[in-house]
C-alpha cells in the first residue's frame, strides 16, 4: 500500500470523521472551551504547588481540580470526543508498530 493511499484511507475512517465532527463543535462551545481552559489553569496550579511543596493549597486546589474534571466528564459530548481520542491513539500507535516492523523486514533481492 502506498504512503498516498493510507493517508487517504486514514482521512475516511468513520471514526476520524466523527472525531473531526466533535471537535469543531467543542471548538464552537464557549461554555466548554473556557471549563477546559479553567481545568488547565488548575493543573498548572497544582503542579506550582507541588513544586512550592505547599501541601494545604495544594489539597484545595486538587479538590476543585477534581470536581470541575467530574463535571466535564459528565458532558456526553465530551466524553465521546474523549473516548474517540482515545481510540484514535491507539489506532495510530497501532499503524507506527506495523509500518516499523515493515521497515525491519529484509529487503529481498530481485532474481
């Protein structure tokens, strides 16, 4: 199979395309762009925090870390946009294992 023809069949896997299809609505949603931006700052404020060893914050802000994660977990649109992701990786790390063992294979001279 060529470079060109698994690009293409890769472009119309029905589960690229609903991935493709959710991201443009999540990237439409203000109300989930800016929980996932605050659920971001958060992160960053916990490692700051761990790095500070400042252990009573820390505890605070893992505690509304963790409920603004519950809540966006809850959301079905992002959850599946999520989980697509998910698939999509291993789907990836799947095709980098085949076409490297591909490259391994010796290459037979032509009689």
């Amino acid at each position: 199979m060529s470079k060109k023809a698994l690009i293409e069949l890769i472009k119309k896997d029905k589960t690229i395309l609903e991935y493709q299809r959710l991201e443009k609505i999540i990237h439409k949603d203000e109300y989930l762009l800016k929980e996932i931006l605050e659920l971001k700052e958060l992160q960053q404020e916990l490692v700051n925090l761990q790095y500070l060893d400042k252990v009573k914050m820390l505890s605070q802000v893992k505690k509304k870390y963790q409920e603004k994660l519950n809540l966006l977990n809850k959301n079905p649109l992002l959850h599946n946009y999520l989980t697509l992701q998910n698939e999509l990786n291993q789907l990836l790390i799947e095709i980098k294992r085949i076409i490297e063992s591909g490259l391994k294979l010796p290459i037979l001279e032509q009689e």
